[in-house]
C-alpha cells in the first residue's frame, strides 16, 4: 500500500477502536456515524455496548482488532495499559498487517510512542502518537484538539478521520512530539486548575456570590477553558469526571520525569502534584480533575 496516496473513505478504510472510556465512546462515535465500518475492543465489553448498538462490530482482542483493520486507534488509560494493548501476544502489533495503521490517543510518554513506531516499522506499518485535549465535551461534540506525531505522510493520510473528532488537529514533529506536546499542554492545564479553584475558595471566603465573579473575570485576562468549562460544574457541585484525577495525576508525573531527563525544572507543576496526590488520598481519584475544588475546601476544614 502506498500510504502518500492512501485514500481514506468509509467504503474502502477498515476502522478498529481500542477502548470506550469517557473520550473513546464518543470519539469512535463519530466515525461511525460517518459511516465507516468499525471493530472495537474494550476490557469490559459492556462499555461498548452503545457501540456495538450503532453498528460496531466486536472483537475478543486487540489482535483481532488489528487483523480486521486497516486503521487502529486505541485510547486506554494509563502507560502500563497502553504497554499491554500493544505488546502483548495477542495485542496490536500481534496482528497489525503491512501497511496497516495504529494511533494511540492515550496520554502516555514519549519514549513508549517512539517504541511503538519503531516495533510498526519493522513489521512496514506505521504509528502515530495523537494525544487529544479536550475532556468529555469536546469528545461528544467533536471538537477536541489533536497533537500528532509520527510520519507526516500518515498524518495527512489520516486527516479525514481526525476532522470526525477536533476542531484543531496540529502536526508536531516525529514519533513522541505528539506527546511531549501533550505534556505541555497538561502543565497549562495543571497551573491553571489550581489558580481556578483557589479563586473559588478566596471567593467563597470572602463572601462573595461565585457566579458573579465568574461574570468579571471569565471575560477579563483570566479568561480560559478552565474558567468557562470546568468552574460552572464546580458551582453545581459537578465533579463527574470528563478527565479523572488519577489519570491527570499519571500525566503531571510522565511530565516531571521527562523534565527531569532534560534537566529541567517545574516547581509549579512539582507543586499542583503533590496537591492532586492529596485530593486522591482524599477519596477523589475517580472524580474529574475539577474536584481539586473539594480537596482544597476538606483541607481548610481539617
């Protein structure tokens, strides 16, 4: 297969999804309704039920996914996941063809995107790492953000299922700066979480009315993402996960420890981790990254 010329269209492109967590269902969503012909593969079958309901067939495995696949995405939880779906005996790499695609969309480091490139090329497929950002709206409303590394052939190949999920899909380099882009993208995320909720603590303090001072400062220089999208949930009492507090937790730490191969340091993003690891301890690892909220208040009322 040519892949310069490779043409992705619903009648001749075979799509396998990997995982149908919070992002994934809505994602691989997407490309169904577009019409293309799509094979999926979770841990817990029933999680992909909804799925399987549009018109998604099912595999026993992420072999079997690949082996019926012309693309593959996967999008799992944390490294040691990703490791697994991928090497494993009867993982991707076990059965993807020639030829064949695979694109991790989990957060993951660098270092295992550029493994998982190397092991596709040996066998001529390929590999993209494409992290996204966005949380669970931008996922149902497909209007996520991709960072993709990887062979820039492949990736423009690939832009018209990229187009079914985002609304901004960036090219960053070779295998692994899809990720190091994410990891930038999650200090932001990171520092400005923290700035958030303290600004709700300070308000609540203060004896102010919150969505007041959500009306002033969300369209002054403090406006951001976070502020409009995260903050309301918070006043609703909202800390359903559209990103959970573990796995922003696995992020913060891939981000230190290959800022620290690099020989840089980040004391603020060292600082927002170890009050994350706190809000865990705290009982709320399962909830979305906005309960940073509660952790801070239970930790005034100690």
């Amino acid at each position: 297969m040519n892949q310069g010329k490779l043409k992705i269209t619903p009648d001749s492109t075979l799509i396998g999804w990997i995982g149908t967590g919070v992002m994934g269902l809505h994602m691989c969503g997407h490309l169904i309704r577009a019409g293309y012909n799509v094979t999926v593969f979770n841990r817990t079958r029933e999680k992909a039920l909804t799925l399987l309901n549009m018109g998604a067939k099912w595999a026993d495995s992420p072999q079997n996914v690949a082996r019926s696949s012309d693309v593959i995405f996967t999008i799992v939880g944390f490294p040691q996941d990703v490791r697994q779906v991928y090497f494993d005996n009867n993982g991707v790499l076990a059965g993807l063809p020639a030829g064949g695609i695979c694109v991790d969309m989990t957060t993951t480091s660098p270092s295992l995107a550029q493994e998982i490139s190397i092991k596709a090329l040996e066998t001529n497929a390929f590999a993209l790492d494409a992290p996204v950002s966005g949380g669970d709206i931008g996922a149902r409303e497909g209007k996520l953000s991709i960072m993709i590394g990887g062979e820039e052939n492949i990736f423009h190949a690939l832009m018209p299922l990229f187009r079914l999920m985002a609304s901004n899909i960036v090219y960053q380099g070779p295998a692994g700066a899809g990720q190091h882009t994410k990891m930038c993208n999650q200090i932001v995320i990171a520092g400005t979480m923290i700035g958030v909720c303290e600004s709700l603590v300070y308000a609540a303090g203060a004896g102010l009315d919150p969505l007041r001072v959500l009306e002033s400062i969300t369209r002054g220089a403090a406006g951001c993402w976070t502020l409009d999208n995260l903050a309301p949930r918070i006043l609703r009492n909202d800390f359903d996960p559209g990103f959970m507090v573990d796995h922003f937790i696995k992020d913060m730490g891939i981000a230190l420890d290959e800022s620290r191969q690099m020989g840089i340091k980040l004391p603020g993003l060292s600082l927002v981790d170890q009050i994350y690891k706190e809000a865990s301890a705290r009982g709320h690892g399962r909830n979305g990254t906005q309960a940073l909220y509660q952790a801070l208040l239970e930790g005034h009322h100690q």
